[in-house]
C-alpha cells in the first residue's frame, strides 16, 4: 500500500486511482451531522467558521471516550451519506478529502470531481483497530457536541481505499 501524507494537494489527489489501498498519515479534522449542519449553516450565512477547510481531510467519526493510556477511544467511521446535504457546500470551501464509509450521493460524487476532491472509505466495524491509528487527538471546536466536536487528529497509516476521485 501507498503512503499518503497529508494535508492532501491537488497533485497528489491527481496521482491517487479508483479503488487503490493507502495509508494515510499526518493531520485530519474529524466532524459529523451536527458539526456539519452547523458549518454549512455558518458559511451560508456568510459567517467565519471556527476551522479552516482549506487543504483538509474530514474523517466523518465520533469517537468513544478514551482510556488513560489512549489518545483516542473507539474510532470507527460514520455512514457518510448522512454529510451529503454539506457536502458541496465545504468542497467550495477548500475541503480536499472526506473519510468514511458507504456510498455517496451523486450530486456529491459530482462535486468532488469538480472541486478536484478525493473520498476515501476505510473499515467499518473496526472502531478499536482504528483508534490505534490515531497518535493525538484534541478538541478544537464546537466542544458542546460531546463526541460530535470537531477535533483535530494525527493519524499514522491509517487504512482507507480511494473511493470517489
């Protein structure tokens, strides 16, 4: 498998094919229904978001509460079809990659190619496999959503299949 480091660029989206095992490494955002629904509605009232999607990667997980000697708790991906509705919205907004599992809509398979994005799926069920992944994780925005927050994660080979390019 490829080693992919992130933040992604669009040059190494362009060389990623349908279909290709990677391990993804370096820094992603995590967020869910509720973080996106509040960031879609910030952008679309022409408000600042409190993080900057540019050049990020959204792992769509809400993480279990970790042990002591944990960075993370139980990390399993969330059914990513449920972001559809922000989707486009955030691929305008700079964001280059989404990770999650299940199928897409079509008007979002559309606007990742338009907006040159990538969506990779990893592997559902496996909550605790992935969790071992992750090397550091903090809360950086909307803590009042519990395990819905976004945080900020460091990921080390991190397993996903490039999905929709």
């Amino acid at each position: 498998m490829r080693k992919i480091f992130l933040p992604l660029t669009k040059d190494i989206i362009k060389t990623l094919k349908q279909g290709e095992m990677v391990l993804l490494s370096g820094r992603v955002l995590t967020a869910r229904d509720a973080a996106h629904k509040r960031l879609s509605d910030a952008l679309k009232a022409g408000k600042i978001i409190p993080v900057v999607l540019k050049g990020e990667t959204i792992y769509y997980v809400g993480p279990t509460p970790r042990r002591k000697s944990e960075a993370i708790g139980s990390c399993g991906p969330t059914t990513s079809s449920r972001m559809d509705p922000f989707t486009p919205l955030l691929l305008k907004h700079g964001l280059t990659g989404m990770i999650g599992k299940g199928e897409r809509s079509k008007e979002v398979n559309l606007a990742i190619k338009k907006h040159k994005a990538v969506y990779f799926i990893t592997i559902g069920g496996a909550g605790a496999y992935l969790s071992e992944k992750v090397k550091s994780a903090k809360i950086i925005a909307y803590k009042d959503l519990g395990p819905e927050a976004i945080y900020r994660l460091e990921i080390k080979d991190f397993p996903a299949i490039a999905e929709v390019l």
